[in-house]
C-alpha cells in the first residue's frame, strides 16, 4: 500500500493537468479559443454543439467548461443547467456576444462560475482561468523586482 503524501506536500498543479472543453457552434470562435487556451498550456477540446460536450462529458472529466450562450439544439443556459445537475465538479464559464442585466443575473442564479463578452480578451480569459483552476494562489503576496538604472534614484 502506497501513502499519499500530506496535502501540504502534495505537488502543485499546473496548467497542463487540467482539462477543459470549449462549446461554441462558430467554428472559427470555438478553434480560436482552443488556440488562447493551448497556448498557456491547459489540455484542451473544443465542440461544435452541447450535444457533443455532453456526450463527452460522459466518457471524459473536465475540470472546466467553457461555453457559449446561443446555441441551437441545446443552448448554453440548458448545458449550464445539465452540467450542474450531472457534474456538480466542473466549474463553467459562459461567453456570449451580447450579455444584459438579465442575462447577468440568470448566470448567477445558474451557478455559473463566471463569464465574459465576444470578443475575447486573452489576458482576461488568462486571468478568469488561473484563477478557477488555480484558487489556492488568490491572495497570495506578490513577488515584485524593480530593477532601476539611475544611480540617483532611491
């Protein structure tokens, strides 16, 4: 029998331990999200329908779902609810083209983990993923190292 090491031991995770799914039936937005997403190194899949993503879901966790809002067939609010429903581990984040009052609201009461507008802001979806997947380093001291040429500066 193998013992775990404590948790305060165990080995940090980084971004190509997690798994995350793209919904979005633009082809085009769904590959350029997939494109951001690999670039910072998260293992990651993109499908062209709910429908897909749930079939998926089924075989292979994710750790994080990203998906759009309008949709046809299943539209992201109904795969928002499923995924709560079915998968209550795996954190979702809604993106759309048009986001109102309402909308905002609704994502709250859904339980969704967060959200974001078209087009997409790499540094801001950078920054709403490292810090779902990343929790334990919210809070934490930042390092800062100023580096100053002028011998006359303080």
């Amino acid at each position: 029998m193998t013992s775990q090491p404590p948790e305060s031991e165990a080995k940090p995770r980084k971004p190509g331990d997690f798994r995350i799914l793209v919904v979005d039936d633009e082809e085009a937005v769904c590959q350029g999200l997939c494109d951001l997403i690999k670039r910072d190194g998260y293992r990651v899949k993109g499908v062209g329908s709910a429908r897909e993503a749930l079939e998926i879901l089924q075989k292979t966790p994710a750790d994080l779902v990203l998906t759009d809002l309008m949709m046809p067939e299943i539209n992201g609010w109904q795969l928002l609810r499923a995924i709560k429903k079915h998968y209550n581990d795996i954190q979702v984040i809604v993106f759309t083209g048009y986001i109102s009052q309402e909308a905002k609201a609704m994502l709250t009461d859904e339980e969704a983990e967060g959200y974001f507008t078209k087009p997409v802001d790499h540094a801001r979806l950078r920054a709403m993923l490292k810090a779902h997947l990343f929790p334990q380093n919210l809070g934490r001291q930042a390092e800062v190292v100023v580096i100053e040429n002028d011998s006359n500066s303080l």
